[in-house]
C-alpha cells in the first residue's frame, strides 16, 4: 500500500475502530477479492465488534492499494459516508500505467502456478521490457510441440531473472505450451555436490506436489548421485509432468547444464551464450541488452521516489546516462534515493567518481552483486585468459577498438586474438558491434570500472614488493617516499590482503627496531592494534608487551640496543626468540 494511504489509514484509525462493523465490510472485500475467507474467520472469531475492527485494520494496513480501495468502497456501500470522506483524499491513483508497474500481472491461475513452481516474484519497482520479453515468449512458443532450450543471455544484473520470470507471467503461454506447470531452480555457481542437492530437492517438491494431486503415487528417498538424480528427474519430467517448463537461473557451466540434457523443456539465463552448445535438442537464444531505454530507466527512479518521470530532477537524466541504464544499478540508486530523497546531485557525483563502494556501504541492498558478478565471471575464464582480460583495463571509456589493437597489446597472432575475443563476448565480458567491419570490441563501463579497482589492487601488491627491498636499513634523510612506505605499508598490505606477509613484517625485530627508530614506538603500538584481528593473537601480545615495557627507551637518543632490550623478556616470547638468535649470530660474527 502507498504511504499516504497507509498514513491516512494510521490516522483515521481510532474513529474507524469506533464505529465499523468488520464483518458487514468484510463480504465487500471479499468478493472484490483482497480479503481470504481464512482471513475472515480469524477476524470474526474477535469475541467484540470492537476487536474485531482493530484486527481488520490491523491486516488492512498490511495489505495493498486495492484492498484500501476496496475498503472504501465498503464504507461506502455500508453508509459509513463520514469514515469513507476520511480516506477519500488519500484513496491511491490505479491508472493502467500505474497497475502494470506495480502489481503482480496474471491470472490468479498463473499466480498460483508460478508460485507453486518456486518462479520468484516481480521486483516491487519494475517496468516493462515489451520487445525483449515478446522475443523470449515467442521462443518459449517453440517449445509448445517438442522439448528444447531457450538460452537468455546477458551481462551481470541487465535484468535476465526478472526477464525470465516475466515471460511466464502469462495465462496464454502457461495454457497452451506448459500445462505441467514451471519449475524455477536457481544455480548460481555450485559444485558438483551443491548440485546434486539442488536436483534433490527439486525432485523432492515435483515428488510432493504429485503427491498431493495424487495420493497413491510415492515419495521415493533421495537420489544418491547426480547419474540417478538426472535419471529421477528424467523420470518425473516425463511421466508426472509432462510439457512443464524448467527455468534454470544462472548457469554458468555446461557440466551442470548436461545433468539438465533429458529431453525437456527448459529456459536458462546465463552471461555465457555458449553454453547450450554441449546439450541435445532444438535451441533458441534471446540477447538482453545490458542497459534500460532512458524513459525506462527514469521510470524505475520514479516510481522509487514515487514522482512522476516528468517531474524529476535534472540529474536523474545524467544518472541514468552514467549507469548507462543498467537495471540494477538504477535499481540500487533508485533504492538509496527512496531512502534519502535529497540526494540526487550526491548520487550522482558518488557515480560519476565511482565510488561505488561508497553507494554500496550506505545501502541495505545486496549489490555487492555487481562486483561480485563480475569478479566470479573472470574467475571461470582459464588463467591464461584472465590475465588477458585483466590488461584491458588499458582501454579507454567509450572507446571501441578493432581486434589487431589488442593482437598489440597482447602480442599474439590475429586468429588466436579472435579466439579470445570471441570467449570472453560469449561470457558478456565484453561486447562486440557488429555494425562495423572489422567487428570493433568495447566494455562496459562498470566492467571497466571493475577492473581498474581488480588492477589497483594488483598494483598495490607490486608496489609493495618493489619496495620491500627498501626498507630495510633507515631511510635517507628527506627520503619522504621511504618514510612513507615504512609508515603506509602495514596498511597497503592488510589492504592488499597480503596476510603473510604482514605477519612476517609485523612480527620480526628487525622492522621492530627500524620503525621505532624512525617513528617512535606509539606508532608501533598502534599497528598492532589496528591489525588486531588479522594478526596471530599470541605473537601479537609478545610485541606489544614488548614495546609497553620498553616504549620509554625506545624514545631515547641514541637509539638503545634493541637486541639487549629483548633479551629480557621470557624466554617464551618470540621476541626473546628472534633477539636470542640475534646475539647468537653476533657472536659467531665476533
Ligand atoms: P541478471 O539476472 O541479469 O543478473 P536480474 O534479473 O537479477 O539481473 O536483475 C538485477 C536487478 O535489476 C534486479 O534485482 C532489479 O532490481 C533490477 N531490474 C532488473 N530488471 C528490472 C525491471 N524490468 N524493472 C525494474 N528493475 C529491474
């Protein structure tokens, strides 16, 4: 239900509860469908006319725009004409456009049947794709006499599951080509036993829904093996649900495909458009576009911040054009902006630095998603290829360039170029206008965006090792690059996730004695405590014991023996360790 109705309602509560009789509203909503019967015998069985009020508004505020309108209807026809006056002003506007968008489209039959399939639900905020999803539909409709693949496929979050979903949501189709029902199963990257899990308990849901249409047929135990899986799931398809469609969600190897290769009919998304290569059976694929049309785009935003599209701030139009109309990340701005509707210019400032990480920080949603998207998609490219995509972080935003620039980049030979180029387009880790010859290549600029932050990483990593070598006697006077990397480097370490070696860094004497000559001891101090929970919590208390008993000397000029100074501490410190080998090896020196 939309907040000025919710709140209207919150507000008229208590003269509402004073005056209606619930049960002589409840036959209206019921027969305008927004109430269940259940719901009206928990209502009745209130032992007061009063009770029973404060219940019905209870659930009404849980309830959506329809329910409040019918609710008002109901006041009206009981001849509560003063309670209805109440909520007129706030009564929700359903205008087609406004229905499309927010309620969940088809029959009751296809409700019921997408949701007993486990097929998800529309987002709360969406729009409607119509070219793409009658392009999905109509390859669906191949599938109405024989069984075969329909493969979607796409960058990470353009919106390929919500696209999927979709396409079902249509009495017709279900009707005329899946009678059997749907079945959604999410894959996601799994191995091979998360895999026989998922095929368990679909089995399990197809068993029990059959069972419950049919009481005689059995509940069998679950199949051991992926071999016997495929085979009761061949099985079931066949005999129990024939002309169902299987929806698999996010496939992204063809080995977990082939376990699906039994002759039925199934719909996959996926980032990687070859993978159906390796099943049998008639195919068909649809491309979603990686990015929403612009007036698409600032609908999502308006029906966030709950404007219409004409009215929204001029950013909203630069937002869109900086995310290139990428649902989910409109969806993400959208959701911020819900949350914090003053934000426009901050939103779109926070985009056009990419900070992304900020956006992600300061939202309640799971759009860690992107990045981890992206991240997974690179990780299933074989190493060679990795690195390959990695060096593209050198190509420029918006720019497109011919195959023989990377054939440069990558010194490799043309052919062996095409060969690259045409698996990581496969995988929508890059993209490929065919409107030019020779084909021309180009990111996504959130794909760019991705691997700069990956390399800025692995620069780091870099940076630290060229510079390790430095830092082991003091610094140069005046050398502010030196001192830098001894005051920074703990922190570019546990940044770069290089655990051990921080923990060799932190944990000799050597770095011990040299920082604390050039920084003092408080600095010390302090690295152990803001590595704390990375560090080994033994060891760690060894130095910073260490450093509180001697912090004092530490601070003297000359700088005291460190070696002498360590040796006092008991024997089972490594501290006592690293200074007893030390003196060892200076007498052996003489
Ligand atoms: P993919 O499967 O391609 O990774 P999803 O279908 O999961 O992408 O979509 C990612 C997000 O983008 C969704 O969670 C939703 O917020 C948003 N989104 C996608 N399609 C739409 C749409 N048609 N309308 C509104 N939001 C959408």
């Amino acid at each position: 239900m939309e907040e000025g109705a919710r709140s209207c309602l919150l507000q008229s509560r208590s003269s509402l509860e004073q005056d209606i009789r619930a049960s002589y509203l409840m036959d209206h909503m019921i027969s305008d469908g927004v109430l269940t019967g259940d719901e009206e015998d928990r209502i009745r069985s209130k032992p007061t006319r009063r009770e029973q009020a404060v219940a019905l508004l209870e659930l009404l505020l849980r309830k959506d725009n329809q329910a409040y309108i019918s609710f008002y209807n109901a006041l009206v026809r009981e001849s509560y004409g003063d309670l209805a006056s109440l909520l007129h002003n706030s009564l929700p506007l359903v205008s087609p456009e406004a229905e499309k968008s927010f309620s969940d489209g088809g029959t009751r039959y296809v409700q019921a049947v997408l949701s007993e399939g486990g097929v998800p639900q529309r987002p709360v905020v969406f729009v409607s794709r119509p070219a793409l999803m009658n392009r999905v539909r109509e390859k669906l409709y191949r599938l109405q006499k024989e069984p075969g693949w329909v493969t979607v496929f796409g960058m990470a979050g353009s919106g390929k599951s919500v696209l999927a979903a979709e396409a079902v949501r249509d009495h017709a189709l279900i009707t005329e080509c899946f009678p059997g029902g749907v079945h959604w199963l999410s894959i996601g990257q799994l191995d091979r036993s998360d895999l026989l899990v998922r095929i368990q308990s679909l089995c399990f849901r197809l068993e029990q829904q059959s069972q419950e249409k049919d009481p005689s047929s059995s509940l069998h135990r679950p199949p051991g093996s992926l071999e016997e899986a495929k085979e009761r799931l061949r099985f079931l398809m066949l005999r129990r649900y024939p002309r169902s469609l299987l929806i698999l969600d996010d496939i992204w190897d063809s080995s977990v495909l082939k376990a699906f290769d039994i002759q039925c009919r199934v719909l996959l998304t996926t980032r990687d458009r070859s993978l159906a290569d390796c099943v049998s059976g008639p195919k068909s694929e649809v491309a979603v576009e990686s990015g929403l049309e612009e007036g698409q785009a600032l609908e999502i935003l308006a029906l966030y911040v709950n404007r219409k599209p004409q009215r929204l701030p001029e950013q909203a139009r630069s937002i869109v054009r900086e995310c290139k109309g990428s649902p989910l990340v409109v969806s993400l701005i959208g959701a911020l902006l819900r949350e914090f509707p003053d934000r426009w210019a901050y939103y779109l400032h926070t985009l056009q630095q990419k900070k992304f990480k900020r956006i992600r920080k300061s939202s309640s949603y799971d759009y860690d998603a992107l990045d981890q998207a992206m991240a997974a998609s690179i990780q299933v490219l074989s190493e060679e290829h990795r690195e390959l995509y990695i060096d593209l972080t050198v190509l420029e935003k918006d720019v497109k360039v011919p195959a023989k620039v990377l054939s440069v980049l990558w010194d490799l030979e043309p052919e062996e170029v095409e060969d690259v180029l045409q698996d990581f387009v496969n995988k929508s880790l890059l993209f490929r206008d065919c409107h030019h010859r020779p084909y021309l290549y180009y990111l996504h600029d959130l794909q760019l965006d991705f691997l700069a932050e990956m390399n800025r990483s692995g620069l780091e990593v870099g940076l630290i090792h060229s510079n390790q070598w430095r830092l082991k006697g003091p610094p140069t006077s005046g050398d502010e690059e030196c001192l830098y990397w001894f005051r920074f480097l703990t922190y570019h370490m546990a940044k770069a996730n290089l655990t051990q070696e921080l923990y060799s860094l932190m944990f000799s004497l050597d770095w011990v004695r040299t920082k604390a000559q050039i920084m003092g001891p408080a600095h010390l101090i302090n690295d152990y405590l803001e590595y704390s929970t990375i560090l080994d919590k033994e060891v760690r208390g060894h130095f910073q014991e260490f450093l509180s008993l001697n912090g004092h000397q530490l601070e003297q000029r000359p700088f005291p023996d460190v070696v002498q100074l360590a040796l006092s501490q008991p024997d089972s410190s490594e501290v006592y360790r690293q200074a007893l080998l030390q003196a060892q090896e200076r007498a052996t020196r003489g």
